[in-house]
C-alpha cells in the first residue's frame, strides 16, 4: 500500500509539472489561506534554496490553507504534525513522503491532553478557552472532545531533523502559539523562515492581531519579512543579510 501511494504521490508531481511545460505556463499555484506559500517560496528562492525542508505544526489538510504542499510539489519533504485523528490519515495518505505525526505540540513533556474537534475543523484547539469562545460566540460547536498524545519541538528536531534543523517553520496552532515559539531552542535549532498565524479568530472586527509574537521574533533576531495580517512571515535577519546575489 505504501509503494501505491508513493507512486500516486509521484504521478501527481509529473502531471503538474507536466502541464505547467505543455502550456508553457509561468504562474505558481498558492494553497496558503492568503499566498504565504509564494512570499515563502521568493524568499528561499532568494536564499537559492529551492526546495527547503519543513516542519508543519498544526498541518490540518494536506491541500487546503497548506503553507508547506507547494514545497512537497517540488520534491521537498518535512514532518507535519496535526493532532485531529482523520485530517492526519488525510495527510499520511495523500502526502506519503512527508512524515505525519498524529500528535499535539507541548512547551513541556506531558504525555496526553485534551484537544477540542470543532465544527469548524480549522478551529480544532488544545486550548479550553479557545474552545469556549468559539462556542460562546454562537457560530460554532464542540464536536467531541479526546486526548491526543503530544511531543515538544526539541524532540521532533533530535528525530527528524538531527543535523541542522528544518529550514522553514509552518505555526498554526490555535492560541498555543506563543508558548511554543517560548520552547523553541534558538540556539540548537535556527530556521531560516517562519510562518506563524498572528490573528485572534474572532467575530469581524473583534479579531486581534498578536503583536508579542511579532515582538518576540525580532527579539530573536528574526526580521518581518511580510504580513497577510492573518499570517506573518520571518526570516533569520543575519541570513538574509548575508545572501547572496542571485
């Protein structure tokens, strides 16, 4: 089964490919909520690196608001991690050459905790509050509720990344996404991008754009490179300093 879904997965590849050369086309196909894939896509083009590894935390589809399938397209690979049970066999089946982790990202070693399956599936949430607001603002639901078993970064980094590290982050997490940039070992561990969503989902014109994330990425070194207001993009400022020309 896996050999089949491999070759699918290869197939796939060669038909895009494919079709972009009969037709001579010069475009790209975005599959981020508000085309960070493609200001992702210049900034490593920038960095003459093409096909970078990456780390999807909170992966959700496959295809759909991906920031990282359009990087699997051209034969990149990395780890997604995405804790609802039937969007990682949706993952694991359609992206057989990505390692998917059905699983939950901690600040600390924890063995389970409680995740929220909303009815809006982009919604899910380790985050009672979260879970609570949504309900509360009357649009949504609690579907069910499991455990889920969950892994910090350090140590998907040691398994999966154990020389350098992925080079672009994908954070999408719900309301968890301060506290797991706060683990995040810098030193050990430096992507060149990040994409982290940096808006509150709330009612229109109740939403709240995260600044302290934004304040505590350059406080890192990172640089805003761009801002879909639901999505910020950074980049190593040292790096970016020093590519080179292309």
């Amino acid at each position: 089964m896996k050999a089949f879904d491999r070759l699918l997965a290869q197939l796939r590849k060669l038909y895009h490919r494919g079709i972009r050369k009969l037709f001579n086309y010069h475009y790209n196909l975005s599959f981020s909520q508000s085309g960070e894939d493609m200001i992702v896509r210049s900034l490593f083009t920038s960095l003459q690196k093409p096909a970078p590894t990456y780390l999807d935390l909170g992966a959700h589809h496959p295809t759909y608001f991906s920031n990282t399938f359009h990087f699997y397209q051209l034969g990149a690979t990395g780890v997604c991690v995405e804790p609802d049970p039937e969007l990682a066999r949706r993952i694991k089946a359609y992206r057989p050459l990505d390692i998917t982790l059905n699983a939950g990202i901690s600040d600390t070693k924890s063995a389970t905790a409680r995740f929220y399956v909303m009815s809006n599936p982009t919604l899910n949430t380790f985050s009672a509050a979260e879970a609570e607001k949504y309900t509360n603002d009357g649009l949504h639901h609690i579907v069910k509720e499991i455990d889920i078993p969950l892994i910090t970064v350090d140590e998907i980094v040691a398994r999966y990344f154990p020389n350098s590290g992925p080079d672009f982050v994908s954070l999408d997490i719900e309301g968890w996404e301060m506290k797991i940039l706060s683990s995040f070992n810098f030193a050990a561990c430096r992507p060149a991008v990040f994409c982290i969503e940096t808006l509150t989902y709330s009612l229109p014109g109740q939403e709240r754009k995260l600044t302290e994330i934004v304040d505590f990425m350059l406080e890192k070194g990172y640089m805003l490179y761009a801002d879909t207001y639901i999505n910020s993009i950074f980049v190593d400022k040292k790096l970016w300093e020093s590519r080179k020309p292309c």
